[in-house]
C-alpha cells in the first residue's frame, strides 16, 4: 500500500487501481495516460515481464472501457539489454495498441538513447500511419534540428523541458534559456505539424502560448500533466474544450518516482504536504 504522502502523485502498485484514477480523470474530462513504473533493466526477463504488463493493461483499459492509452520508457524494455531486445519489446506493444486501438507513447530519457529512440519512432509511426508518440526534451541543444527530422512523420510528438541532468556541452542550462527553446520548439511546431502537438508542462506560460499557437495556425493541440501537480487546472483545461491527460505511473517501484516528483520542485513537496495534513 502507498503511504498517504505518495499516493497524489502514484495511482496504485497495480493496473487496476491506474484504471481506477483514469476513469475517474475521465468524470473530469481528462484522459489518462498509464505508465508503469520501471528502467534501466540489465537483464531480458524483467524487460520481457513488463512488456507483457503492458500488453495486459492495454487489454485492460480497452476492456473497462475508460479514453486512456499507454506510455513506456525504453531502458524499462529492453534497451539497457540491447537494441534488439527493445525494439522487440516495443513492437509487441506496439501490436497490442494497435490490436486494441490504444494508443502507444514512447517516453524519452537522457541524451544516449535519444537517436534509438527516435528511429524506433519513426519505424512504428509509419508503419502504423501514426499511431505512436514521442517526447522530446527542450533542453538538449539537438532537439530543434530532431523536431525538423519529426516534422513530416505521422504520428505525435510530447514537448518537455526535460528532467534529465545533461552535460552543459549538449544542453540549455538555465530556466530561462530552456524557457526560450520550450517556446521555440512550440511555434516550429505548431505552425509545422500536421498531426498535432502535445504539450507536456505545468507552467501557465506554456500552456497559453501554445493556445496562442493554435489560434494563430489552426494546429490540433493536447496538453499532459502528472498525475498530482495542478489537477485543478487539468480539469479547466478539459472543461474549456481542450484536450487534456493525465500521466497516471502505477506499480511497485513507486518510491524512486516519488522521490524525483518531491526533488523537482519545491511546490511539489508542499503540495504532499498539505494534502497529508489535510486528511
């Protein structure tokens, strides 16, 4: 069981309890996106044992009927083994989505697997005629000539600002120089992009200019949030005709997860807080 001070930003150590926090984001509008907490497994039968996880809550959401799909990071199936380990992974979930017409993002980490993990996109973005998402990350100085690469594909792309502690060399250091990257990867995009844009932030400034965007350039939009930080404003959003979802992470390796939400930001620590005290 979670602790108290965990579970605003954990849904649960298993798929059901995801599903629960997606069909209760789904009364609210939002959409929930499920990710299985794990990474960095060094042997093939954890990789294996989450991929089949996920082609079970695949299932799973499709079954209980609730508007969610599913996002996964590529050291959690395999990649850490080997290429060929995930990219055999990635394409068994990827054929359960598309079994299921659910959707399948590809989370992004630090800056090694940036050139894997793009080229596995591509290959199931075509193949699948853009049923798959990828995120990229603002803060990496390559991701600006990655998000021209990106351009013509189908499929969709998530914008962060990146959480990863990258080498000063290949990386925007400073909020506001990562700020200005954020914003110009936005405008490229939306004024590029066909299949829409996601927008992966809390920050208000973001949001609206991405807003800004799509009344400018008639570009489809989205906006995720974590599960836990600013679900006020996730169900404003959604209450205002924008599309939005919630990342629900679930699973038993919650504590390393919760611990990076908590050293993040301040806000977040306070937010566990109050809502510990308050119960």
């Amino acid at each position: 069981m979670l602790p108290p001070i965990a579970d605003n930003f954990v849904a649960g150590e298993d798929a059901a309890a995801a599903i629960d926090q997606v069909r209760a984001c789904n009364e609210d509008g939002v959409a929930g996106i499920c990710n299985l907490l794990g990474e960095h497994y060094e042997k093939r039968a954890p990789a294996d044992a989450d991929t089949r996880a996920y082609v079970d809550l695949i299932r799973d959401l499709d079954d209980a009927g609730v508007d969610g799909c599913v996002s996964v990071k590529p050291s959690q199936i395999g990649l850490d083994v080997g290429e060929d380990a995930f990219r055999e992974n990635l394409a068994t979930i990827v054929e359960a989505g598309q079994t299921r017409d659910r959707f399948v993002w590809i989370d992004m980490e630090d800056h090694t697997t940036t050139d894997v993990t793009l080229d596995a996109f591509e290959h199931h973005a075509r193949e699948t005629g853009g049923d798959v998402g990828v995120c990229v990350q603002a803060n990496l100085e390559r991701t600006r000539e990655d998000v021209e690469r990106l351009a013509d594909l189908p499929g969709k792309v998530r914008f962060v600002k990146g959480a990863y502690d990258e080498p000063p060399a290949i990386a925007h250091k400073g909020g506001d120089a990562v700020d200005r990257a954020y914003r110009e990867l936005l405008e490229y995009a939306f004024r590029e992009f066909d299949d829409g844009v996601a927008v992966g932030s809390h920050d208000p400034a973001m949001i609206s200019l991405a807003r800004d965007l799509h009344d400018e350039y008639g570009t489809d939009y989205e906006v995720q949030m974590l599960m836990g930080v600013r679900e006020t404003a996730q169900r404003d959003l959604a209450a205002e005709g924008v599309r939005t979802y919630q990342y629900v992470p679930y699973g038993d390796k919650w504590f390393s997860y919760f611990y990076r939400r908590i050293r993040e930001r301040k806000s977040n620590a306070l937010f566990a807080l109050r809502a510990v005290i308050g119960r």
